[in-house]
C-alpha cells in the first residue's frame, strides 16, 4: 500500500481510532441479552469519543481538507456526500444524548457504528487517494497545516487534555 500524504496523516491516525470504536460497537451489539445499562454504558462510550475526537476531526476535515480540494479540484459530490455523513452522526449524537435517562437505541447504535466504518474507508480509499493524485504539492501542504492546526487548537487529544482527566 501506498504510504500516506504526510498532510493527511493525522487524520488517518484519527480514522484508526474510529474503527476502533466502530468495532467495540459492532462487538458489543453481538452480545446476547444486552440490557438498558449496557446500552447506556456503550451510548456513553460513542459521546465521549465524539466529545473528544470526532468532533474535531470533522471540524479539520470541513475546514482544513475539503475547502481546500474544491478550491483546487473544483465541487466534488464525494466530498458533499462526506459532510452529509458528518451531519447524520452529529444528528444521531444528539438523539443518543437525550436518551442517555432512559434506553438508548440499539438500532442508532449500530447505524452508527456501520456508518463510521464505511465513512472512514470511503476518505481512506477514494478521498485520500483524489488528495494525493491531484493536489498540487504546495496546496497539499496547506491543506496539512490548515488540518493541523485545527486539531492542535481544537482537540482535547491532540492537546493532551484528555490524559490528565482520564488518569483521575
Ligand atoms: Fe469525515
Ligand atoms: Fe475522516
């Protein structure tokens, strides 16, 4: 396989935490006789990594990545139909936060979960490659500090705040 774009790596590494998860849900949804706390416990589990990943992820890749391939690549309905998909996973983390007091729905949570997996290996295998196929180097390189720099500002992760909270 053909190694990735320098710009584009630490949005892999964040596409690698999110089949991770997507895995765990998978994982989790198999087990027989799931109850309502184990439900809650896995919701619980999807917000936080939203909360602390997700979120910005789709932030560098809305603000770094895809203004960047339109302004040089021209409107590309694989890049409208990535935001779309961002859209649907921030609808279903609401919909999985207001149901957090009662029984979240196994069915969000899967759609979830099949929808990560799928959304991850369409940037993998088809977004990244336009990326590096056809970006000029110079713009290439803009675009990884642009996504960079989101995430250095925005992510709790990739700012290390996470670490001290999770060592409490
Ligand atoms: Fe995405
Ligand atoms: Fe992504």
């Amino acid at each position: 396989m053909a190694r990735r774009h320098e710009s584009l790596i630490p949005l892999s590494h964040g596409h690698h935490h999110g089949l991770v998860l997507s895995l765990r849900i998978r994982r989790t949804l198999a087990r027989s006789g799931l109850d309502a706390d184990a439900l809650r416990e896995l919701a619980r589990a999807v917000v936080a990594f939203f909360e602390s990943d997700l979120a910005w992820h789709f932030a560098a890749e809305e603000e770094g990545l895809f203004p960047l391939m339109e302004a040089n690549l021209g409107r590309l309905a694989l890049i409208e139909e990535l935001r779309e998909e961002h859209d649907r996973f921030r609808a279903w983390i609401e919909a999985l936060r207001r149901s957090m007091k009662t029984t979240p729905s196994a069915e969000t949570l899967q759609a979830f979960g099949v929808l990560l997996h799928d959304h991850i290996r369409k940037e993998e295998r088809v977004l990244f490659p336009i990326f590096e196929q056809r970006m000029p180097p110079e713009e290439a390189r803009r675009a990884g500090e642009a996504i960079a720099r989101r995430l250095a500002v925005l992510s709790p992760r990739e700012r290390g705040d996470i670490w001290p909270l999770l060592d409490i």
